[in-house]
C-alpha cells in the first residue's frame, strides 16, 4: 500500500519515542525499553537518539536507572523541530519533485503541492511533543 506523504521510520521513531519519553517523566527510558514499546530495532533507535541527543533534545545517564529524558520542557519542542533534526532542514517553495528545471513552462499542479507542503510544515510548527504526552 502506497501513501501520498511518507515520514521516515528515523522521523517516525524519533517522534513517537520522544512522546513516550515525556509521557514517563520523569523516568528515564533506555534504548531497549524504547524499541520494545515501539516494535523497533534498538540499533536504528540508539542511532536516532544519538541525533537526537547530539542536537541537545535529550540528555542520556549511564547506569541501572539510567536512559533518555528530555532536555527541555515538553511544551517546548515542536514536531517540526524533531523533524528537522532526524531528517534535515524543509525547504518550502521548491519543486515538490526535487526538479531543477521542469520540462512544462509553468508547475503542472499549479503550486498546489507547495501549498499543502506549507501547510503541513506549519501544523508540524504547532504540533507541540506535550500535544500527545499528557498521563491517560
């Protein structure tokens, strides 16, 4: 089955182990636990949060009570943000299809891609990780 938008496994990973993270503040998490509860391979995730980690999002103690916490307040960290650090910088306004010279005189979709990638670039911009990490 094919979908129309696609996020990495890495970003997938990333943002669904960090909303586990704050949902078990203030528990640490380690990789194990982690990939358990996300059904991944816990070298893929050690590699995300060593990204993760790198970019200051999550801090990692050694040890038996050891593991992941976040590194700044969960109300403050966007999905976008998280995105961005698995994935790279989004760049907006480009071809859709990473074309530099199109083969038609004027965008085929009429822009309308760009729009919709503006559009989700801005709701991941107001997604917060505290969105999905409140106790149930």
């Amino acid at each position: 089955m094919s979908n129309l938008i696609n996020i990495s496994e890495a970003a997938s990973l990333a943002l669904h182990g960090l909303v586990l993270i704050a949902k078990n503040q203030p528990l640490r998490m380690n990789v194990k636990v982690l990939a358990e509860e996300l059904n991944a391979s816990q070298t893929h995730l050690a590699k995300v949060f060593q990204k993760l980690s790198k970019a200051g999002l999550v801090k990692s103690l050694r040890g038996p009570a050891g593991g992941f916490e976040l590194n700044n307040l969960a109300e403050d960290i966007t999905f976008l943000e998280i995105y961005e650090i698995i994935d790279g910088k989004v760049t907006l306004g480009a071809c859709p299809f990473g074309k530099i010279h199109c083969v038609f005189q004027s965008c085929m979709f009429d822009n309308e891609l760009n729009r919709i990638s503006t559009d989700i670039y801005n709701t991941f911009k107001q997604i917060k990780l505290s969105d999905f990490s409140k106790k149930e």
